[in-house]
C-alpha cells in the first residue's frame, strides 16, 4: 500500500540551530501535503497545508517564517524548524494526499525533535 | 465553522470488551469520514474511509458506521485486545477540497 516516509524519526539540535524534516511520499504522487505538531497527549495539531509547486498555507499563529515548509516536487516536502528553542520541541507529523480514489491521506511515522 | 466532535475523550475498557467510539462533524460539504489509529510516539494508521452514500465499513474487529444525515459517525471495536490501546482520530475532508478536520481523539485503554 501506500507509504509516507519521514526521516529523520527523531532528531536532538541546539538551541538556535535549524532543522530539517523530509517527507516523502512513496509509489504514489502527492499534490497536497500537511504537517501537524503534537503534544504529550494531545491531538494533532494542523501547522500548514503545502500544494506542490507553491507556498503553504499555514495555520493561524503559526510562524510562517519559523517554519519553512517546500513542495518541490510531487513526491517531498520538507520542512524547516529555524532558529529552534526548547519550547520547538515536539513531534512533527507529515502527511500525504493521494489525488486516487477517496484521496486518501497517509501519514508519516512522525519525528521526534527534542531542542536543547 | 467546520468542527469535528469526538466522544468520549478516554476510555478504559477490560480485555475482550466491546466499546464504541463517538464522532460528530459540521463540516460542509462533505467528502468523506476516516478512523485512523494513532499509537503513542507513532503516525496515524487509517482503519476505515466512508463516502456519502456508505453507512458502514468494516476493518476485521473494527466497523465504522456513518449517518450522513445526523452528522455523526461511530467506531466499533470488537472483541478489544491490549493492542487496541491507542488514540482513535476521525478525521473528516470538505467536499471539492479535501482539506481534512481532524477530531481531537479518543484515548483508549484497554486493561487486561
């Protein structure tokens, strides 16, 4: 079936440094992609709609230049945790639309980033 | 305002019990209704996806039903065993679209 690869899984960087997430969209092209953040116990949290070959929509009170997302091609997104502090800290989940019938959406393994 | 509703928050339920999970959505246009079974520290993992005219689809020890009508959808889960523990996500997309609502949850705890 269907995979969305997300990598790294997890990630430790210092406080001030960028990171970046890679989400890939295996056997399947994907024209919409959506990252979400979680929380200890809570629910996903929608951060930004990305469309292949334009910008992303991002949430309200999400920190467009924070957090810089790119769809360059139909199969990866990336996004960006620039500048990150521990309060950046979390578990950041990618997710992809397939445009088959239903269009259904798979998610990624998510990654863990942990800002020290 | 396109809203998903989930119910109840948790539940604890013993092993081998049947337990149902409680979803009610505003969104419109509708397109579709998803479960996804979400592990701790782990990705969503769909269970079912329901279009208008389905009313109910099943996934071995899991059924979904939809009531296009009434809004609202339910996860039934069968039989429930430890690995059910996990957090339940319904999931509904806007007809044209797609962009999904996510529904904040059931956490679901499943004693031996």
């Amino acid at each position: 079936g269907a995979v969305v690869s997300q990598h790294p899984s997890w990630v430790i960087c210092k406080s001030g440094t960028s990171v970046k997430i890679e989400c890939r969209s295996l056997d399947f092209q994907a024209t919409t992609m959506f990252w979400y953040r979680q929380f200890p116990k809570q629910s996903l949290m929608l951060m930004a709609t990305s469309n292949e070959g334009s910008k992303a929509t991002y949430e309200q009170g999400v920190e467009k230049d924070k957090f810089l997302i790119n769809h360059a091609s139909l199969t990866l997104s990336t996004l960006t945790v620039t500048s990150a502090h521990p309060e950046d800290s979390s578990f950041y989940i990618c997710s992809a639309r397939s445009s088959g019938v239903g269009n259904t959406i798979y998610f990624g393994e998510g990654s863990w980033l942990t800002v020290v | 305002k396109n809203q998903v509703e989930q119910s109840p928050q948790s539940l604890i339920i013993l092993e081998g019990k049947n337990c149902t999970l409680q979803c009610n959505y505003t969104v419109s246009p509708f397109s579709n209704l998803r479960w996804y079974k979400q592990d701790t520290g782990r990705g969503p993992v769909s269970l079912t996806i329901m279009t208008f005219s389905e009313n109910t689809k099943s996934n071995g020890r899991y059924t979904a039903t939809l009531d296009a009508d009434t809004k609202q959808s339910s996860l039934h889960i069968t039989a429930s065993q430890l690995s059910d523990s996990a957090s339940y996500i319904c999931v509904v997309s806007v007809g044209g679209s797609y962009i999904p609502t996510f529904g904040r949850g059931t956490s679901l705890i499943v004693h031996p």
